[in-house]
C-alpha cells in the first residue's frame, strides 16, 4: 500500500467530521471563474514572470476610436447638476446611447454590438462616470451582470437571434431581477417560486413556470423591456425530495401578464433608473429559460460564473472615477485656491492628503488595469473580483471624503458650481450592491479564497465527498510540503522568481516574503479553527484584506513593468509598500486576536522583519505634493479618465487649472493681486499678457464661488 494511500486512510474519518458537507451550491460557487495570480499570492509562490505574461491592457483601433469619439462627444452632453435635479437623463441621450451602441458593448458585432474587450469597456463607464454617474450606471448595467451576458454564455441560438441584436440597439432595455426582500445578500436562498405546469400560451399546450416572486433594488427596472429573472424551480409531480429543481433563470418580455414593474425606487436620490418588480402566478414558457429546458436549475452556477467578470469591471470602475476625479479636484482647488496668502495645496496637512490620495489611486487602478488584462487573456477570476469590488468602491469613498474635507464649504454647497457633491452622494451605492462590502469582505474574499486559491484544500475536499482515500493523501502530503516550505520562507526569505523589474526588485523580494507569511498563516488559521474559522468573521476578514493588499501590491509592479513610465517609478515604489504596509500590520493584528494560546509564540516567530516596511514618511508625502503641483502631466497620467464636461463647477475648475499651467509663475501672484485690488480687471492688468491674466482670474473666481438661491 502507498504512503498516500496509507495518510488517507488514516485522515479520510476525521476530515469527514471537521469538513462540512458541500451541497451543488456552494460547489457551484466555489468552482465558478479561475485563479489567477491571486492563487500564486495565496499559495506563497508568486511568481513575478507570469505577472509580466498578463501583458499591457489593448485597445483596438475601433475602441480606441470610440473612446476618442462617442465618449467625449457624450460627456459634452452631460450636466450633472441638471441630470440630478431632473431625477432623469435627458431624452436625446437616452436616444444617443441607443444609437451608438453604448448597451452593446460586451455584445458581438456579429449580432449587432461593438464587441468591445473588458478594458474598453471598464474605460468607456470609468470616463463617463468622471462627469455624471448616473449616465455610467445605466450604460454600465446592460453591459454587466445581465440578460446580455448570460445569454451570450448560456442562450440557444433562437435567445440569442431574438434579443442580442434588440439589446445592442436599444429597441429592448434590460435589467436583471435576483435580490428579494428577504434574500438580500444571501441570494441562494430566494424565497421566489416558480411551478412547473402546463398551460395554453399562444393557443398551444406548453409547458412552463407559473411563478410568484417580489424583487428590489433592480436597476433599470422602471424603463425596462425584458426582464432577466432568477427563481427556485419546482416539479411537484416528483416524489418528495426530488420535487426542488433548483435556481432557474428566464428573460421575460415587458408588458407580460402578471408581471407589476414601473415603479421606482430612489438610491441616494439618484437619477439612474431603479425600482421592484413583483408578479403573482406569472406564466413562464420553458422556451424562455435561459438555455432552454436544459438549464433548468443551473441559474445559480451561471450567476457565478458571469458574475465572477462583471463584478471585476463595472463597480471598479465606479470607484476609480471616484478615486481620479476626486485627486483631481483637491489638487486643482489647493492650486486655485489660497489661503493666508499661499495655495492651500502648499499647506503640509492639505499636501500630505493629496500625496496619500495619488499613492493609493496608483495601486487601486493597477489592480483594476490588471485585472481587466487577465479578463481580457479569457480568465474569469472570482476572488480577485471580489477584491476589486471592494478595495476600489471602499478607495473611492475614502478618497471623495477626503476631497470633500480639502473643499471645505465650497463642497457642501448644493447647485451647478459644485464640484463634487453628486459623486459623494453616490459612494454607498457602489460600496451597497453586488454584494455589500461588509459581506464581501468578512466572507467572500477568504471564504472562497481559501478553497479556490489554496493549491490543495479544494482537492482535499473533494476527495473527503468522493471518500477517495488515496486522492487525499496525495493532497495532505502535498500540503504538508507545501507548509514547510512556507514556513522556511517565512524564517528565513522567500526566493523572488521570475525577473521583476529591476527598479522594484527590492519590492518584489518584500512581497514574496510577506506572500510566504501569509500562505503560512492561512494554513495555521484553517488548521487550528477549522470549520470555526468560516463563523469567526473579524478573522476571516482580516486574511481576506491580507491577500487583497497583496494583489494590490503586486499589480502595482505589474503596472510599472508594462508602462514603464519612470516618472511614476516613485509613486509605483510608494505604492507597493503602503500595500504591504497595511498588509504586515492586518497580519500582527490577526494573531494579536487569534483564539489560540499560542498566538503570540506563532506571532513573534512568524512576523519577523514586518514591522520595518518603511511606509511613506513626512517628506515623502511632501515631495510627492510638490512634484503633483510642479509637473501637470503626472496628474494627467494618474487621472487619464477625466473627461471635458458640459458645464459645471468641473468645467470651471479645468479651465482655470489650463490658463494656471499656461500663466505659470504668475498665476500665484495674480491671485494676491486680487486681494489688493479693487476688481479682477484691475488685478489682470498688472499681467504680462492682461487678456489671459483676466480669463485666468475670472476662471479662478468660478471655482471659488459658490451658489445661491431664491428663498
């Protein structure tokens, strides 16, 4: 008999106690999407040799065309203060969209879309959402999690003829029906029912679902023309416990008997379409099933599955619009704006918060960019996109709120000069759905991470619910090598393989190393809770944020090798190790709590050397400021994505930053004319060249006013 075989025998027993059992839907979850270099930072083994093999995010030259064309000529359409005082977009954009194709961007040309990879498409809502996000939810949805996308994976051929070529064009909108009232988060357990029967529909006996269901929270649903809907099939001719066919997804045509949609709920008063959509004993042919009869009670696994990309692209960037119009909005305002006569972006506690907000937004839109390269490569992975779900919307509300504070009063003046109060109001939307943040992040990212990354729990598993004896001791062997060579690594240094770039090689070796501790301290964590740790939500937390700011980290040497961009070579270092930072410390914090006598034994063996990550330091964060105000074009290369508006306090604020960079030096003198003089015309003519100098004052005193309002 084998050694493997011998191990399993022994363990088969006791791994069938601590293990739950895996039901078809958590398989399904665990199973959806794949594992990508996340699964190499989980495993202690990153190798930086396929991070480079992603490659560069691409463009074809008819995205690249459309981002340079439809885009701007559509953000020239938007106003935002308009769009959310009138709770709508105005028609001839509704009609635009339409007519350019937005909704069928993820759609193949061959049925009518402009079959755009995932980076065009993360680019086209990311720049329309610097200008109004609103306009970026409703073009974002159709191309997300949706009819579109599951048909284009799951749709007989008659689906996908009959509506692709509708949705490309706009004839249908769209929207997708999955959270209930009372199965919010948990959406395995939706409580809306559907009963096979057979019914005359169209003069002809068919079968079908007859359902009763009651959705919220669905986007687009107020304007919608076909619903994709998602419920718990049942054949009650069966005996019982066969009777249950599991989760089922239809496209239902609107109007349709039954079905009650139009109403609309209000998310933060936005003015995106949302709203319920509820139905009593509406009938569903089974030909409406997505994939037909044969996907009956395979909704669930397609959710997955197609989740697993669109969550990777449309929230992100959501929040990466957040995180770039707001650096561009404290570092434009602290140049325009002066205080106590100096700029109030020269003031060091104003400085160091903008520096912080460049350092951060390098490392989240690298994570993002790389993420959308993978996807791009035919990768589908789950756990990273539940990483980018969360660390970029929780990024972009942090870097709105600490906009919002360099604003001072002029950003909570409600009207058109606003600069960002709109965009604010919008932040917990993103943080909300998808999966709310707190959920995410306490059970997603670790929860699955742990047995879709870890390069043996799945297959030990797997082989406990086959009770294959020899098929788990292989595993354990493997695994118990594997931990030994994590916890040489964590002593006494990781090898860094592959060639990082040689600017951040001394990077590349830290987050090896600190990839060894935590792939060690992951197997500890498993092996002393066990199944415990699944309940113990701080924990599994805190491993989940481990391995995000490693991801983070790493992407972010991804970036610079692909870019190669020196004059961000600073930031890509700053960048790194912030990440690994916060990453070391969340580490010293999980076992400072570890429900374990030993904890502080396995603590201070382990951790060594994670407490000297050189974070950014005073002058570090002061130098960056400096260089952000001296050199317009890093902030142009860290906020590529903001785009010319129709009008508006962001309007304002370009111009006035474009004739502060064709003035120069004196533009900070104009603005202490002002103070002395008795009008702008009287400050402009001490200029040089006094027609600029008068546009530059009276575009700077745009930013600087406020609105007011009839009582």
């Amino acid at each position: 008999m084998s050694l493997a075989s011998l191990v399993g025998r022994w363990a088969l027993a006791p791994f069938s106690k601590a293990l739950p059992p895996m039901g078809d839907t958590e398989r399904a979850a665990l199973e959806a999407g794949t594992v990508g270099f996340e699964g190499q930072l989980f495993a202690g083994r990153p190798d930086f040799d396929a991070l480079r093999a992603t490659g560069p995010n691409r463009l074809t030259p008819e995205e690249q065309a459309f981002l340079e064309r439809e885009v701007p000529t559509l953000c020239a359409m938007l106003d935002d203060y308009q769009i959310d005082e009138d709770g709508d977009l105005p028609r001839e954009i509704w009609t635009f969209l339409a007519e350019k194709r937005f909704f069928g961007m993820i759609i193949p040309k061959d049925f009518g879309g402009l079959g755009f990879g995932h980076f065009a498409h993360a680019t086209v809502v990311t720049r329309i959402a610097t200008v109004n996000v609103a306009a970026a939810v409703t073009v974002m949805v159709p191309n997300s999690l949706g009819p579109a996308e599951l048909l284009l994976r799951y749709g007989t051929q008659a689906q996908k003829d009959h509506y692709l070529a509708r949705l490309a064009d706009g004839r249908d909108l769209p929207c997708f029906a999955l959270t209930s009232p009372y199965a919010g988060s948990d959406a395995a357990s939706l409580p809306d029912r559907g009963v096979l029967v057979e019914r005359e529909f169209n003069g002809r006996p068919t079968r079908g679902f007859l359902v009763t269901f009651s959705k919220r929270y669905i986007t687009l649903a107020p304007v919608a023309t076909v619903v994709g809907l998602a419920f718990h099939g049942y054949d009650e001719s069966k005996p019982d416990g066969q009777r249950e066919l599991g989760i089922t997804c239809a496209l239902i045509p609107v109007p349709h008997p039954g079905v009650n949609i139009g109403r609309r709920h209000r998310p933060m008063d936005s003015a995106f379409m949302n709203g319920p959509i509820d139905g009593h004993d509406v009938f569903i042919p089974t030909e409406w099933v997505i994939g037909g009869e044969a996907n009956i009670g395979h909704g669930w696994r397609m959710l997955m599955e197609s989740l697993a990309a669109g969550r990777a692209i449309s929230l992100p960037a959501l929040g990466a619009a957040l995180q770039q119009s707001s650096l561009y909005v404290a570092h434009g305002y602290g140049i325009v704006r002066e205080q106590f006569g100096l700029q109030i972006g020269k003031f060091h506690a104003i400085a160091a918060v903008v520096a912080r907000m460049a350092v951060d937004l390098y490392a989240t839109d690298a994570a993002r960019r790389f993420t959308a390269a993978a996807l791009d490569r035919g990768e589908s992975p789950s756990v990273a996109s539940a990483i980018l779900k969360v660390h970029l919307t929780e990024a972009g509300r942090h870097a709105v709120n600490d906009a919002m504070d360099i604003l001072g009063g002029k950003g909570i003046m409600r009207g058109p000069k606003n600069l960002l109060a709109v965009a604010y109001r919008h932040a917990p939307i993103a943080i909300t759905v998808e999966g709310a943040n707190i959920l995410t992040r306490a059970l997603i990212i670790f929860g699955q991470g742990a047995v879709r990354c870890h390069p043996y729990v799945f297959e030990e598993m797997s082989a406990v619910q086959a009770h294959d004896a020899t098929r788990l001791g292989h595993a354990l062997i493997g695994h118990i090598r594997h931990v030994m060579r994590n916890l040489g690594c964590s002593l006494f240094g990781a090898p860094v393989l592959g060639a990082p770039p040689a600017d951040l090689r001394k990077e590349a070796r830290l987050i090896a190393r600190l990839s060894a501790k935590y792939a060690l301290t992951a197997d500890l964590a498993m092996g002393l809770l066990g199944g415990k740790l699944k309940r113990m939500e701080l924990l599994s937390a805190r491993l989940g944020d481990v391995l995000s700011h490693l991801y983070l980290a790493a992407a972010s040497v991804w970036r610079y090798e692909v870019e190669k961009d020196a004059a961000l070579l600073p930031f890509a270092r700053a960048a790194v190790r912030v990440q690994l930072d916060v990453a070391a410390a969340t580490l010293r914090d999980l076992y400072a709590n570890l429900p374990s006598p030993a904890r502080r034994v396995l603590g201070a063996l382990i951790l060594g050397g994670t407490r000297f990550l050189a974070p950014l330091r005073d002058r570090q964060l002061l130098a960056f400021a400096e260089a952000l105000r001296t050199d317009r074009h890093l902030i142009e290369r860290l906020c590529p994505d903001i785009t010319l508006p129709k009008s508006g306090g962001m309007l304002d604020l370009m111009r006035a930053l474009e004739l502060a960079a064709e003035l120069g030096d004196e533009a900070p003198a104009l603005n202490k004319l002002v103070r002395r003089s008795e009008s702008l015309e009287q400050a402009a003519r001490s200029g040089r060249d006094p027609a600029r100098a008068l546009a530059y004052l009276l575009a700077a005193d745009r930013v600087i006013q406020v609105d007011d309002f009839p009582r």
